[in-house]
C-alpha cells in the first residue's frame, strides 16, 4: 500500500506514488492543466490553407461518428431528435461552404472560421422567440465547441520549459507525446497506474514518471524544485543540498549502468545452455525505430497503431496508414512486424466511448472495428497492400478478442480484402499470418480451440491481468491488487502454451511483464520463447536470460505454477 505524504526531516516533504517509469530527474515542476480550446484570430499562410481545410472536414467526421455512437445507446426519443439535429448541424452543407471558404477565400484558422459562422447562425436564432430555437442554440453552441476543440486539439502550445517536470491529475497519451516534444525531464501524476496507456508511452520515451501520487497537484507549487525518482515511486519537494547531491550521484551511476547494459546486444540471444530466443520491440511512432537497433530488438513484436489516432483523432486514411506502415517496414531490414489492428477503447482514446460507464468492459478493440467496417477494411487494406510489397514480414494482430465469431469474421474481411487487392493486380502475400492478442480469460481458457482457427498467440498481460482479477489497470486506489505475477494470470498464460505447442502455433508476451526480467525467466521456463517490450528493457532481460538453462527455468515455472499468491510468486522470483 502506498502511503500519501512522507516527511523526512530534510526536505520540504516526500510524495509516494507507483513508479511508472524508470529513470531519475531533478527539475522545476510545471502544473499542466488541460486548456480550454482557444481560437487563433490571427491570418494563417496561404501554404496552410489545405491543412485547415483537412482539419475541419477532419473534425467533422469526427464529430460525426460520435453522435452515430449515442444513438446506439437506448436513449429516449427527444435525445435522439436532438443527437440527428447535430449530426445534420455537422452536415450541413450552408455551414460547410462558410466555413471552407473562410478558409480558403479570408485565411481565417480553421477554429476562428467555425466560430465566425457557427456564431453568425447563433446571432440569428438569439432574435427568435421561440422556446425550441432557443434549446437549438445550446445545441449548435455544443457542436463549434467541440468542432474546435477537435480541431485544435493537437495544436495547443504550452509554455513548458525544456528540462520541465511536469504534474497532472491525470493524462492522455497523446498528451505524453505533446509533452516529449518539450522536452521535460519527467511526469507525475496523480491518477493512473503502471499499465495505463500513459505510463507504457513515457517508458517506451523514456521519460522518468510517478504515477497514483494523489495530491501532488494540490501540495505543489509551481516552480518548486522537484526530484522524480520513477526507480522507487517518490516525488521530492523542494530538495535540500544533501538530498540533491545524492541524487545527482545516483543519476551518474545510472548512465554507468545504461553503458554496461549496452555492451550485451551485440551478443547471440540464447540461454546458458544455447536455445535461442527472441526479443521484439513494442512500439508506436516511428521516433522509436531508432531504440530497435540500440537495444538490439528482433524486429517489432507489437506495432500499437492507437497513435493514428491519438494525434489526429481519428483514423488515418489508407495511403496514410500505408505510408507509414511502408516507414516502419523499411526502417527494420527484413525483420519481422506484428501490426495490431486499431485498439481505440479502455484508456487509448476518449471522444468517442466517453458515454461509456466502463470503458474497459465496453466497445473497444475488435468489438469497435467490426462495428466500424469502413474503418476496419481502410485499415487491413493499407496492411495487405504493404504485406503484399514485403511478403513473409508483415503479421496481423487482432486485440481484445473475447469470444470465436470475432475470430472467424476478420479473416473472412481480411480473406475478402485480399481478394478485391488481386483483382485490382495488386500482389498479396498468401501466407500473411494472423494472430489474436489474449488478453480475456475467456480466450485463455479455451486456448486450444482459438488456437485451432489462428497463426499465432500474443498474450497481453496488461489486460489479461486486470480481466482476470477484476482490476481497472489504471486506477491507483487498487494498484495493490494489479499483480500481473499473480498465479491465476499465470496459469492462463501457461494454458495458451500448452495449446499453442498442440496446434503448433506460435506464441509470443508483449504484456508489460515481459520486460520483467525474473518474470521473463518464468515465461521462458513455461515455454515461450518470443517475449515484446519497450526496446530501453531489452538489454536487462536479455542480461538475465542468457544466465540460465532451459531446465533451471522449467524448474522456476513449475514452482510459480504451483503457488497460490503473488506474494509467494514475488518471493521465488526474488531469489533469482
Ligand atoms: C496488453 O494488454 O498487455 C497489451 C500489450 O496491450 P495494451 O497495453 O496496448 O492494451
Ligand atoms: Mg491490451
């Protein structure tokens, strides 16, 4: 259990929270809170015209799909008049040539275009009397709101002083992509968890952080000297001299250590006794390629696509999606690339399921993408047309499948996609290989059936664990309960093993536990020789692998296998 507030004599005070990211920084805070949209007044260049062009017609698809996603929703019959009003309120072609042309005619920003308009139809409806046009106006005031909160969203500058360490209550992950592009030192926030979609991008960016730490916001200042130690969860508040200097040194050990760790990737990857095994890379930008090579990964095990998304909020288009696919193809030789279809839900993205109650348990994953054909098929396009250009590299990996007929009805999309390619004379790779990401029990636990019907396994141990003990990943008031070691998530994993061997497929752990490495020699003493992680964790787990046989590890599973807490698996797991 963590506690709230420490006080050691010396500094002002002590935070504890969960640590999310490795690393230590010494910098000043700076207290990030979410900006209201603000509209530009200000002329755009003409070379940017096509740009705000694009972004309104963005926002407004957008926007769209969103209101079509209410209307799922068993909503009375005045929600539903009002929910059509907007969608023909974002359709309407009169508002759309306005806007447009204020764009491309007056160079007005796309956001001061909507807000011209939409308030010149507003100033029109204010005259009326009458009670119905005037609830229109709420509702025509709700859609340039968020047309210009979509639209500007990615575009907000912040006044972030490079070297910043930066306190939230809570972030998104394309907010942690924003905040790298500042360069700060390190993130603290309040809410969140090791597994939060945040916390995965700040390790795979490298960037120190402390999540779960309750009140930082409200106990900080900004401008306070802070130390971030994301090794052991803490938050120092204005530091005193000697608690610097010790700081200061465990930094300079730290880059010893990173150096030392280094020296391992030009080694073979294979256990004391010479059975080889692979470590692939998690990854989402092409920023990370680079870290493939420097820490010596085997190819990328997990492209998370989510990031097509995060930054423009909403789905690329095919030749996007295509050329940035191409991108991470080209820039890994001829490694191999697990492509995972969109998995927008849970924490990943928020417009679009935030009327959800339980966006973990709800429309997210697959279960999204088979109601959003267009967007499925746009998607598996763009990665059988690049497949089809690097036959033998390209891997599909469906996420959040929970029941079979999820299963068979992508591979007939993908099966009828590719299909439609070889008529229009583009080549396809027959062979491409299609996997499932386990991440719900239901699929651990008939294993052997859904093993029967795909490629390969990839078992997500981030969801897997919280579905399995029933805890949002996310969430630090149970952060205690979250024990990704515990023996039920254990005995899963070693179930789809053993299908996986019967069936002869291929299975591999990109969950976080893989880049634990006591955890990894467990997994490898299960018989998983395929492990995914942030490229910064390769060197670590490689360093221990390769220190034990295949027999030791067998012997460490078994005894995992056979415990009955997580405190019972932490503590054969510390003996290593
Ligand atoms: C997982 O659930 O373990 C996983 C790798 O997927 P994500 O963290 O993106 O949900
Ligand atoms: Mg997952």
């Amino acid at each position: 259990m963590t506690t709230d507030v420490e006080q050691p004599a010396s500094s002002d005070f002590v935070l504890q929270g969960v640590p999310a990211s490795n690393g230590i920084a010494i910098g000043k805070g700076y207290i990030y809170r979410r900006p209201k949209p603000v509209v530009n007044e200000e002329k755009i260049d003409s070379s940017n015209i096509t740009k705000h062009v694009e972004l309104f017609d963005d926002a407004r698809r957008v926007i769209e799909m969103e209101l079509q996603r209410l209307k799922r929703k068993e909503i009375d019959e005045i929600s539903l008049q009002v929910i059509d009003a907007q969608v023909e309120m974002v359709n309407d072609p009169d508002l759309e040539q306005q806007v447009k042309s204020l764009i491309e005619d007056r160079r007005h920003s796309v956001d001061y275009a909507i807000k011209q308009v939409f308030d010149s139809y507003l100033e029109m409806l204010s005259k009326s009397q009458n009670k119905i046009t005037q609830e229109r106006m709420i509702d025509l005031e709700d859609v340039r709101d968020r047309l210009i909160q979509v639209a500007t969203n990615y575009s907000i500058e912040l006044d972030i002083e490079p070297g910043s360490i930066v306190i939230a209550e809570d972030i998104s992950p394309r907010e942690v992509i924003q905040f790298s592009d500042y360069n700060i030192s390190a993130l603290v926030t309040d809410h969140g968890g090791q597994t939060s979609h945040a916390s995965i991008l700040a390790r795979s960016m490298g960037i120190p952080s402390v999540v779960g730490t309750k009140r930082t916001c409200q106990l900080v200042e900004a401008s306070s000297q802070l130390i971030v130690d994301g090794n052991e969860g803490l938050v120092i508040v204005d530091p005193d001299e000697c608690q610097l200097e010790e700081y200061k040194e465990k930094i300079k050990n730290q880059q010893v250590e990173e150096q030392k760790l280094r020296r391992i990737i030009s080694e073979p990857s294979e256990t004391k006794d010479g059975v080889p095994f692979n470590l692939c890379a998690n990854i989402e930008f092409v920023e990370e390629l680079p870290n493939l090579q420097k820490y010596g990964a085997h190819g990328v095990g997990l492209l998370r696509t989510e990031s097509l998304f995060i930054h423009k909020e909403h789905f690329e288009d095919q030749s996007m999606q295509t050329a940035f696919y191409s991108e991470i193809l080209e820039k890994t030789g001829s490694d191999p690339v697990t492509i995972r279809l969109f998995d927008a839900g849970g924490d990943k993205f928020f417009s679009m399921n935030s009327d959800e109650n339980n966006p973990f348990l709800g429309w997210r994953g697959v279960r999204m993408l088979l109601d959003e054909r267009d967007l499925l098929r746009e998607q598996l396009k763009a990665i059988l047309t690049v497949a089809g250009r690097n036959p033998g590299r390209v891997k599909i990996l469906v996420p959040m499948i929970s029941i079979m007929d999820e299963v068979l009805e992508v591979k007939d999309e993908i099966a009828s996609i590719q299909e439609e390619l070889e008529e229009e004379g583009i080549p396809v790779d027959h062979e491409i290989q299609v996997g499932i990401m386990v991440e719900v029990p239901s699929v651990a636990i008939k294993a052997e059936a859904f093993a029967k019907e795909v490629d390969f396994f990839s078992v997500g141990t981030n969801d897997l664990t919280q579905y399995t003990l029933a805890v949002d990943r996310g969430n630090e008031l149970i952060s205690e309960l979250y024990q990704e070691v515990h023996p039920s998530v254990m005995e899963l994993i070693h179930d789809c093993v053993v299908a996986a061997k019967q069936e002869d497929i291929d299975i591999a752990v990109c969950g976080e536990i893989a880049s634990y490495p006591k955890a990894a020699v467990c997994l490898m003493g299960m018989g998983i020789t395929e492990l995914s992680m942030s490229p910064v964790a390769i060197p670590k787990v490689k360093t221990l692998l390769k220190k034990y046989s295949t027999k030791q590890m067998e012997e460490i599973a078994e005894e995992v296998l056979s415990s009955i807490t997580a405190a019972e698996v932490n503590s054969i797991l510390s003996n290593l």
